[in-house]
C-alpha cells in the first residue's frame, strides 16, 4: 500500500497555542487539540495491566490517538491517567526529517525562550550540523561539537 494512503491527519494546533491554552482554568486538553471523545482509544483493561511499569506508578486509564500529526512532527498521542488525579500528555514519533525537528525547536524557543541549550549528556541539544549527520546515519558525539 502506498504511503501517500496512510499518511497521517494533521491537527491544526500549534504548539504555542497548545501551551498557551494550558494557562486556562478547568484546562482541557482534548479541546485545546480539538480532538473529539470519540477519536481517541481507550486501552484496555489487559493492555494497562500489560504494563508493570504503569500500573506501578498508579496508571489507571491510558487513551491513545494514532495517525495524526501534532506540531508538525508528532504522529502519535498517548494520555495516561494516574490514581493522583494527574494526566500525562506524550507526544511520540521517529524521524530522520531534520528540518521537522528544528522547526519544532524554534517553535519552542520562540515560546518558552531561548535559554534552551545545555552541554550535558543528559540534555540533548545539538546543533544543525550534527542533527543533519546523524540523520544521514553517521554517528558523531552530539554533545562534545
């Protein structure tokens, strides 16, 4: 099947609108995504209890929303719902698209602020030049340029 038939969606929100909108009392997250109830997938019961690591950490209900693409470079959205009383938006995907990555960075900087990069090996920040070489698949140290 060709890829052009399963692309994904695209949600129209931004991510400066997504974190804006999390400013506002009684916050809802499916409304700031404009995502409707019934579009996104509850897991089973099976399927939590399939996970250790969640049940352990009080993950009660999991919801997940597949094949659309948030922030122009997330296809996947998973909520986890905990015993606290709190929600847990993850927004996953695997790219070699470069200029995806660094369009989601500035759209990032140019909201939260510039402050953003740190030379530790425990933060990933690289510059444009070693994301462009290691999504052709050499392998330098990202964090010693």
């Amino acid at each position: 099947m060709s890829v052009f038939f399963n692309s994904p969606g695209i949600n129209p929100t931004s991510i400066g609108d997504f974190i804006n909108s999390t400013f506002i009392q009684n916050w809802n997250y499916t409304e700031a995504l404009g995502l409707s109830p019934t579009s996104i997938r509850q897991a089973t019961h099976d399927e939590i209890l399939s996970n250790p690591g969640d049940v352990a950490d009080g993950v009660v209900k999991v919801e997940m929303k597949f094949g659309t693409l948030f922030f122009g470079i997330f296809d996947s959205l998973i909520i986890k719902y905990r015993l606290d009383n709190s929600v847990q938006l993850m927004f996953y995907t695997e790219t070699n698209q470069v200029a995806s990555v660094l369009s989601f960075y500035q759209a990032l900087k140019s909201n939260l602020g510039g402050n953003l990069r740190v030379r530790t090996p425990n933060a990933l920040t690289i510059s444009k030049g070693v994301a462009m070489k290691m999504a052709s698949g050499q392998n330098p140290n990202p964090f010693y340029q």
